[in-house]
C-alpha cells in the first residue's frame, strides 16, 4: 500500500491506496473518483504502517481493495459505509 501523512490544522490527514490504483479514474454512474497522485502518492509501507497511521489520525481517505480491507479488518471503517465503484473501493474517515 501507498501512505501519505500531513499535518494539517485540523489534525494527521492521511490518505492509503493500493499500489495498482494511483493515477486511476473510476466511474459508476454519476460517481467519479480520481485517484490524484498529488494527493494519494507517498511511501510504500506495510500493514502495520498503515494501522499505525490510522489510529492517529484525524481524517482518513483510503483507495483500493486492500486499503479499505484494512481499514475494514482492524475496525477503523464500516464496511456498511464504503463505496465500491467501478474495479475499486473508497472509504472515508473522521475522528471526532
């Protein structure tokens, strides 16, 4: 998986996605999701990074199968609450 942190004023801004899926576009009706790689690219890292990151986190964004099964698997997102669209899974995060 793919890591980006900032530090923002609100809190850690975090965005994970899958390798495969960086500089992707995916489309489900009137549903379009760019996976920028301005926004998304950063460290290859592994599962524990990433749970790591997210238990610290304010806001997350997460892209690709793996990403959100993570986030999914270690409690951090609802499965209920995720997007699938087009070959692709998208999941959003806030800590309040």
């Amino acid at each position: 998986m793919i890591l980006n942190e900032r530090d923002t004023d609100e809190g850690l801004l975090v965005s994970v996605c899958d390798p495969d899926v960086l500089g992707e576009t995916f489309e489900d009706g009137p549903i379009s999701l760019t996976v920028d790689e301005e926004f998304y690219d950063g460290d290859p890292v592994d599962e524990d990074a990433v749970v790591n990151s997210l238990a610290k986190c304010a806001v997350a964004n997460l892209v690709g199968t793996e990403a959100v099964g993570v986030a999914i698997e270690h409690g951090f997102v609802d499965e209920a609450n995720v997007l699938d669209i087009e070959d692709t899974r998208h999941a959003q995060m806030l800590r309040m």
